[in-house]
C-alpha cells in the first residue's frame, strides 16, 4: 500500500514524532528514521572542533531531486509505503539535527533499512545543498564528490 511522500528543504525544526505519526498507516509495522546531526569534532583523519555549520541549497531544484530519489526508492523497494526526505537550511550548532530520511513498510524485512540508507546516500550525491563549515581557523566550503551529469 503505497502512502505518503513528503520531500521539502526547510529551515525550522522537524518534529520525528509527528513525523512519525504523518507516515504510519493501519498496515504500518516499521519505520526506519536517519537524522544527521552536526558534530562538533569532525574529520577523521585530523580532527578539528567545529562552531557551527550554515546549510543552502536552489530550493526547487533540491526538492526536484529529492523526489527523483524517492521515486528511486519506489522502484528498487516496491514494498515501502511512505518516504521522508527533509533537508533543513540555515545555521546549526552541533548537536543539531539537519537532514531526516524515513521509510515505512508493513514488515522490518522488507528492505525499510536499505531504502533509508540508500535515500540518504543519494540526497548527499544528487541533491544541490551547500554546506559551509565554522571553525577557530575560519570558514571553509564542505566539497562532495558528485558532479551533475547534463540534464540532471
């Protein structure tokens, strides 16, 4: 039973029990929920202390994108009902949450766990957010390594 789809970039708090309550239905038995939160020691490497982070992004090609991997997950899990994929913008501290991906489906065994991970692995390749990163030595754009291919 396929339900709900909500794909928004936003800049207020996302509320995970409402969240909740606004992607279970009757037949609901799992939902898989990612939150990415600021950190405030980052690298792995060299770890460096972090103040806060400032997200942007084109809102409407983000949320284009964003419905393009939720159709993604459509096709490869056809057993997942509904699907959440919110991105905040603004400025974070760590702590912070700033991105969300959720999957609902009937059963825990019916692939909610890799369709999650695979909305927030794709939202970081495809989805035009920028983020920029505060430290005590200044401040530096976050780079990822996805380059768009033409019509996308």
């Amino acid at each position: 039973m396929v339900g709900k789809t909500v794909c928004k970039i936003i800049e207020s708090d996302v509320s995970l029990d409402e969240l909740l309550a606004e992607l279970s239905q009757t037949s609901t038995g799992a939902v898989v929920m990612f939150t990415g939160l600021v950190r405030g020691v980052t690298g792995k490497s060299n770890p460096h202390d972090t103040s806060h982070l400032e997200y942007e992004a084109y809102q409407p090609m983000a949320e284009k994108m964003m419905w393009r991997i939720a159709d993604e997950i459509r096709v490869r899990w056809p057993d997942i009902e509904s699907i959440a994929i919110i991105q905040r913008i603004g400025k974070f501290l760590p702590g912070d949450p700033t991105v969300t991906v959720a999957c609902s489906a009937a059963h825990r065994d019916t692939g909610v766990f890799d369709a999650a991970r695979y909305g927030i692995d794709r939202l970081k390749e495809i989805v035009p957010v920028w983020k920029k990163e505060f430290t005590s030595q200044g401040e530096s754009w976050v780079e990822g390594d996805y380059i768009p291919q033409p019509g996308e």
